[in-house]
C-alpha cells in the first residue's frame, strides 16, 4: 500500500479549500492521494467507449496521455497503440500515484514525464496519437492556440490528437446553472486571491476549440459515442474530437 494512499476515502472540505486556494500544480500536488475518490477522475465509462472508438482508427504507434494525472487514460492507450504509451504530468503528486498504480500492472508500465503542456519535453515528430481526458479546463482560451502547436509539433505526420467533450447542459437545467456559478466563483475568487487556479468548464465551447485546432493545422471530425446516450433533444451526450495533423 502507498504510505500516502487512503483508501475508499474521499478528500475533506478543508483539503479541498487548501487546494482551491493554492495554484494549479500545488494544489493537484495536495490532492494527488485521494484524486481517484473524486468526481473529477474521467469515468471508467468515458474511457471505454474512448478506447473503442479509437479502435476503428488505429492501431497507432506511440502514444502519449497528455495532463495524464494518475494515468487512467493510460489504459485506453495501451488498447490501441503498439509502441510506447507516455503519461505527462506537471504535477509530481499525480504522477507518483500513477506509477504507484502501475507498479504491480501484468503489462509493461508506462513512461512517465513530468512536463508542462506549453512546453512539452518531446521532440519533433514522437507520438502517433496524443490523447487527453478532462484537463482543458485548466487552460484558458488565449492559452489554446499555442497549446494546440505543442500538440501539433509532437504528432507525426498524419498523427491524431483525440480527446472527448461532453455536450453542455441546456441553459435553464440544474446542471447549467451549476457549472454557470462554479464559474463565476471561480473569476471572483481568482481576482481576489493568489496564486490563481484555472479551473473552469465554460470555457471551451465545441465551435471555439474546432476552429483553433484547425488554425492550428488539424483537420478536425467529431465521432458520436452513442453509448453514453443522447440528450432529450437527441444531440449526442459526449463526442470524441479527433483532429488529424495536416
């Protein structure tokens, strides 16, 4: 057992303040232990019916997860690349709780690499696929563009850089008005507080993200995973965006 790991235990009101009121990396840094008993992992859900749709596109090479936290997208990259799977993480907590996971794994572990998505510590060309689950709300808008490039330089002609995004609640429901005033929290408490912590789910809107990828030099489809349902309005409940390097 991991000597910080609490099992079947999720994270305190105080623990989540303290990390609410630190900056991006120290504040995953503190919750890293009990991360995995959060809301906030992707659901086992969203990564099956992610490995299965990027199974009609492979099989790829070496791929990376990128913000890949304590790997759980890591799985979905051993299903469908043949070479090197890497997980990158600016957040040393984070990573070693993901090769604490791995640790015992029948399968060869992943390459972990702490790296910081504006500057990834890869060279021209690596990766076949770059993949990544629920992390972009940390970036803000302006930050898209060069982070796309990032992405961009890494792939390999012809790579693919695949991630899902879930269909926005319909204004007026719960769930709007919830992640509306998580938002605005978020701004005021940003504003009058310090380190920041960019966290906002708003923020990334399907039509925005698809033009910056391809001003980035994607050609960009969007693929239905029908097995999460559909809306009432019948639009899907969660697509996966793969954007191919031109």
């Amino acid at each position: 057992m991991s000597p910080n790991r609490l099992l079947d235990q999720r994270p305190t009101l105080p623990e989540l303040a303290r990390q609410a009121l630190s900056s991006v990396q120290h504040g995953y840094d503190l919750l890293a232990p009990k991360f995995d008993h959060t809301a906030y992992r992707t659901p086992e859900k969203v990564l099956d019916a992610t490995a299965r749709a990027l199974g009609g596109h492979g099989p790829f090479a070496d791929g990376l997860d990128l913000c890949c936290g304590t790997g759980a997208g890591l799985r979905v990259l051993e299903e469908v690349c043949t070479g090197r799977a890497v997980g990158a993480d600016f957040s040393t907590g984070m990573l070693a709780e993901a090769r604490f996971a791995y640790a015992t794994a029948p399968h060869p572990a992943p390459h972990w690499v702490r790296g910081d998505a504006h500057a990834l510590p890869f060279r021209d060309g690596t990766f076949d696929l770059v993949a990544s689950f629920g992390a972009f709300g940390h970036f803000l808008p302006a930050e898209r563009p060069h982070l796309f490039g990032q992405v961009h330089r890494v792939l390999r002609a012809g790579g693919t850089f695949a991630f899902p995004m879930a269909a926005p609640p319909r204004p007026g429901t719960a769930a709007y008005w919830s992640l509306l005033g998580f938002d605005a929290a978020m701004r005021v408490r940003n504003t009058v507080w310090r380190p920041p912590f960019v966290m906002y789910y708003r923020t990334w809107p399907l039509g925005d993200v698809r033009r910056d990828l391809e001003a980035a030099g994607f050609d960009v489809a969007l693929e239905p995973l029908a097995e999460l349902g559909r809306r009432d309005d019948g639009a899907p409940r969660c697509r996966l965006v793969l954007a191919r390097k031109r």
